[in-house]
C-alpha cells in the first residue's frame, strides 16, 4: 500500500509566526497561523485537515459498507466537524462529530444507521482518532 505524505513549514513565534502546510501530491497547499487555528482568521490549520481526511474516509467506508451489504449508493455527503479545546495546560482535539446525508436505494432506516455505525467504527480515520469522541449523525435522503 502507498505511504502519504504531507509536509509544513513553521517560521518565527507562535503568536506571531506565520506557516504552510502542503500535500506531497500537490492538491492542496496552504497558509496557516496562531490566529487561524486559535481565532477566526483566513487560513487554514491542522484540525481542518483532519475534518477533511475524516469525511472523505467514512464517506468511503460507508460506500464500501453499503456494497458489502448488497446495496448501492446514488451519493454520500459528510460534514466533519472538529473540536479543539483548552485541555489542562495546552489544547486538545475533544470531539469530532461525522453527518451524513446519503442517497441509498432500496435500503430502510434502521440498517443504513446500523451500516453507518459500523463504518464510522471501521474507517481507518476514526481509528487512528480512537483517542477521541466521534459522534455521527446519518441520515437517509429521500
């Protein structure tokens, strides 16, 4: 299986230095900063990153999921939401809460959010963020 990679530079303080972040694959670069990640400010930051790689991979799972069940998806839209917190004397990630909308043909209520819960358990993302309170909201779309 391929290794990812991605990459940052950070340059002076952390109030007021300033950063980048990159994909090895060259599909995304960006700016970051203090003010990004602690403030509102333009940019981008980590935790972003990591609400990005999170619904991108239950989207995946969830089709895979779904397949393995016999069923197949017309579409899967998922929202990460990633929550940093001053946690004792830093800050933490305490939360990421997954909502889904999917579009699944033939399929009732109750096994999709069955399906759904067991790919949130199974993405290789919410795995590796096991650490963490993941919480997921699916629905079906008529």
């Amino acid at each position: 299986m391929p290794v990812r990679k991605a990459s940052a530079v950070w340059n002076g303080g952390l109030r007021d230095g300033n950063g980048s972040m990159k994909f090895q694959s060259g599909a995304f670069e960006g700016k970051y900063s203090f003010a990004s990640r602690f403030e509102e400010a333009g940019g981008t930051n980590p935790e972003e990153l990591i609400a990005a790689a999170h619904s991108g991979c239950f989207s995946m799972a969830l089709s895979a999921a779904l397949g393995k069940a016999g069923f197949t998806p017309k579409s899967i839209a998922t929202d990460a939401s990633v929550t940093l917190e001053k946690v004792g004397e830093g800050f933490g990630i305490t939360r990421i809460d997954l909502k889904t909308v999917a579009s699944v043909p033939d399929i009732d209520e109750a096994k999709f959010r069955e399906i759904a819960q067991a790919a949130k358990e199974n993405c290789p993302v919410s795995k590796a963020l096991k650490a963490v309170e993941i919480t997921l909201d699916a629905r079906l779309e008529a």
